[in-house]
C-alpha cells in the first residue's frame, strides 16, 4: 500500500489482482502492475483515485469524443430509464430512440444505405457483416463466395470473427484465429512500404496488384468481402496513400467483391469530418460503426447495409424462414437515446469542424516542436487522430530491434506526466485520439508534457536500450 492509498481502495486493488481478467494485458505480469486506478473524468481531463489529473490525449480506446462528464447524456439516460428501461427488437417490436436514431444516422452518412442493425460494440459489428455478406451470397445462389480479405495490421475486433479479420498477429496468439477463409492482404503503411518503391503511385499500384494476386490465388468466386479501415487505428494510425481507395475498389469491382468500411474509430467527427470515407473516396457496401456513437458513454454499435446488399436480403423467400440474427440488447432504448443526445452535442458544438482544426494546429505543433528530433521519423494523422512514430534511424526509416520495448517506454514516460496515450503492438509511437473538444490551450498543454516525457524517450534511445 502507498502514502496515497486507503484501506477500502487497496482492498479494491487486491481484488482487482485476484479475480479480474484485463483485456490485452500480460496474464503473467498484470498481478504485479501498479493500477492505473481512475475515479472521475471531466472535458479531457481524468481524477486518479489519489486525486491527481491526468489529460487523456488518447480518448478512452478511441471513443469519449464529446469528452468526459457530459450531463445531457446523463439525463438522456436517465430520462429514458424512466421511460423505458429495455425493449428487445425482435420480431415486430421496436421503440422511438432506436426509430429516430436510424433516420438521423442515414440522414449524416454517405448517399446509398438504407438499413441498419444495431449490436452493442464493433467487434460484434463486423461479425454481424460477416453474416450478412454469407447470407447475401447464399441468397443470391452463391454458396462458395465466403472467403473474407483484411489487412495486415488492421483492426476489427476480438471475437473469434471479428479477431480473424484483424491482421494483428498479437491479437490471435494462442486463440487459434484467424480462422479458414479469412486471409489479409499488405497494409496501405506508407511508412513501412519495401525499400525498391519510391512514390505513393508505385505503392498503390503494387497493393493492388498484391491484393489482385491474393484474389487469383484463392479464386474469385470464393472472395466474398474486403474489410478496411478508412485509417486503420490500433495497427498505428496509418492514413492511405493518395489514390489507394480508388485503386481497390477497382479490384474489388472486377471481381464482384463487396466493401466492407470499418468506421469504429474513424465515425462520428474523429477526423475531421463525420465519417472519413467520402474523404477517401470510399464507396462502402457495408459500414461498421461504434465507439464515438455514444462516445463511449453505453456500449452500441451499427452495422451499416447499402441498398445494393439490404435489396438482396430483402428479396429472400419468406419460405426460407426467418432472419435467424440479433443480440438480447439490439437497438436497445437506453443506448440509442444516448445515442441521440451524443449526436446532438457533436452537431450543436460543431465538434466535427473543431477536430479539424484543433487537430491541425496539435499536429503542427508537434512537428514545430518534435519533427526535427533525431528517432521522431513520422507524425502522422488527420483530425484529432494521430501518431509520432520513433525509428532507430529516421532517414532510413529503420525500427528498433526492440519496437514493443520503445512503444511502452513511451506510454510509461507519458503517464509518469500524467499524460495518456496509446500505442501498437510491434511499433514504437505515441498515438493519440483526445476528445473532439479539445482546444488549442489544452493541445498546448498536451505538447508541454509530450515534450517533458520526450527527454527521458530520447535519452533511453540514445543510450540504445531498444537496440
């Protein structure tokens, strides 16, 4: 027990030890980690149960994008509570705030979509796509189009579906995944593209020719899908080279295969605008939607169909039996009311616009500030999602040996700031995706103590720790 520790929070602590399973966490070491131990948030800001501040630059996983402590979402809440506190979407059932919620989502995104089937996070998303694009093409007398394509790196989750389409080997070890038919293909990362290829137009051409390889290979006819997200997140915050999208989706077109947008992270105002998929000249048949549709506040997700894919559904005989799929909490009332209110707040505040520009002015900061530092070899990002990634030798863009080691020595020098960030397996970065109300004095506040963690960084980097 510290200084600072009562005897009812270690009790907690010793608790936590003993019976909590953490996700993504070290099974082996977590016992003896020092919690991070979070009473209250408030804006960006989080209270540790000892009382100190913390800003959380990294938005809860992602997700608190009207930030923290908001009481209209809490009334929404408890309003709804009141009214109703639960109602299933089966069969013909249904309620007001999953009704209005769906007009208003259809009424923000992308011209094309007319359906939409709510879950409770986007890993179940994804796997409610998945199922749909099986049923899709056994409906349309296609039974052996099912194999699914990702990318290397990407991330859509962690169930045994969702964690086969993500391309992250550290997400699948000892689990058996991913499972046959789900394949991956190159990530769109710039910063790690082969030596030989000098132009963003050489690399897209050579990831869609990798992409089209992959497609010959296994056969056409047995590509059902290819999942991708706008900037993929958890792989390290990777933007698309200009004219990727434009480029595979012209693969996909040859050969039938649907498009999958996962917009987990990127939804909901993270970029700039309120989904990023216009922005890369996406043209989804699918979209995947969580985390900022409530901010983080309820658990729910949205999965998204086109007209060209619900039409199909829709046609399937009434013989055939009834649309065997849905969650005991799908469109529930309480979460989709948040929902609302969450979407009123980012309209109202114009919060989308805000994380375009307190997101350029954070990352010009950073490059005034970092980009001249001897190991900061890319920072990276649009709107309020961004990265400083760290390399042994910036010009040649060569990673430490020890990556993983660099990566949470950084997330560790940055909480000893009180600051919090995140990181990617494999790869050495301070990867951030603070609340969409952020302001430019509190991104200064997050360079100042960037900058302060930076010199024990560069010092351990330069003593060569991670080689």
């Amino acid at each position: 027990m510290t200084s600072n520790t009562s005897t009812a929070q270690q009790r907690l602590i010793d608790a936590d030890h003993a019976h909590l399973l953490h996700p993504f966490s070290s099974l082996y070491s977590q016992k003896n980690k020092e919690l991070a131990f979070f009473e209250s948030g408030e804006g960006i800001w989080l209270t540790s149960a000892s009382g100190e501040k913390y800003i959380d630059a990294a938005g809860g996983l992602w997700c608190t994008n009207v930030g923290y402590g908001r009481q209209e979402l809490v009334d929404a809440a408890s309003s709804q509570m009141s009214k109703l506190c639960y109602l299933h979407s089966f069969s013909n059932f249904t309620h007001e705030p999953q009704i209005e919620l769906t007009e208003k989502l259809l009424s923000l995104l992308p011209s094309g979509f007319d359906r939409i089937f709510y879950g409770l996070s986007g890993s179940d998303a994804n796997d409610s796509n998945v199922k749909l694009i099986w049923r899709y093409n056994n409906v349309l007398g296609r039974p052996e189009k099912k194999k699914i394509i990702a990318r290397e790196s990407g991330y859509h989750g962690s169930t045994v579906t969702a964690g086969s389409l993500t391309g992250i080997t550290a997400a699948h070890r000892a689990f058996d995944i991913p499972r046959p038919g789900f394949l991956h293909t190159v990530a769109a990362d710039w910063h790690r593209r082969p030596d030989h290829i000098a132009t963003e137009e050489e690399f897209v051409r050579y990831l869609a020719d990798e992409l089209e390889k992959l497609i010959l290979a296994e056969g056409p006819d047995t590509i059902a899908a290819f999942f991708a997200e706008p900037i993929s997140g958890s792989g390290g915050i990777i933007p698309p080279p200009a004219g990727y999208f434009e480029a595979i989706d012209a693969v996909l077109k040859r050969y039938d295969i649907l498009m999958v947008a996962d917009e987990v992270i990127t939804g909901f105002g993270r970029t700039g605008t309120w989904f990023a998929s216009p922005r890369y000249n996406i043209k989804p048949d699918l979209m995947t939607l969580s985390k900022g549709i409530t901010s983080g506040y309820l658990p729910l997700s949205a999965s998204v169909l086109s007209e060209r894919v619900s039409k199909v559904l829709y046609s399937e005989a009434e013989a055939d039996g009834a649309f065997g799929h849905g969650f005991t909490a799908s469109g529930h009332p309480v979460c989709t009311a948040v929902a609302m209110a969450n979407i009123d707040i980012l309209e109202r505040e114009k919060l989308p616009e805000n994380a375009a520009k307190v997101g350029a002015y954070l990352q010009n900061q950073l490059r005034e500030q970092l980009g001249d530092r001897p190991f900061v070899s890319d920072i990276r990002g649009e709107g309020l999602l961004m990265t400083i990634e760290f390399d042994k030798d910036k010009e040649t863009r060569t990673p430490f040996v020890q990556a993983s080691k660099a990566g949470h020595f950084a997330i560790q020098a940055c909480h000893d700031e009180k600051l919090v960030i995140r990181g990617a397996r494999g790869r050495a970065l301070a990867a951030m995706a603070p609340p969409l109300t952020l302001t430019e004095s509190e991104a200064d506040q997050i360079v100042e103590r960037l900058l302060r963690a930076f010199t024990r960084i560069e010092d351990a980097m330069h003593k060569g720790e991670f080689d």
